[in-house]
C-alpha cells in the first residue's frame, strides 16, 4: 500500500471559480493500493474540492 502523498493544486484560467475561488489547495491524498495518476487524482479533486459545476471541470474522461 502506498503512503499517503502530499500535494499541492493550484486553479487559474477561472477554473478557480468552481472551488469558492481559492486558487491553490494543499491537500494529502490517503494511501491507496495503486499509485496516484492524473486520473485518480482528477475524480478525487471532483469528489473532495469542487464545490459547483462539475460538468465544466471533468466530462466522462475528459477534463
């Protein structure tokens, strides 16, 4: 299992406007069996951060 891992996320373009305005996140992934990739990391940011509009920041598997 892997450990969890400490990140930073950081909005611009206006996409900030989907996570109350906040521009960059620090957050820390929980451990997991496979490692992150961007598409994990993608649908863990949907789920935990985004707070409007889901469908202008991810659709199916595009971003």
């Amino acid at each position: 299992m892997a450990a969890p891992l400490c990140v930073e996320v950081e909005f611009g373009g206006g996409a900030e406007l989907l996570f109350d305005g906040v521009k960059k996140h620090q957050v820390t992934l929980p451990g997991q069996e496979e490692p992150w990739d961007i598409r994990n990391l993608l649908v863990w940011i949907k789920t935990n951060l985004l707070k409007e509009r889901p469908e202008l920041f991810i659709q199916g598997d595009s971003v």
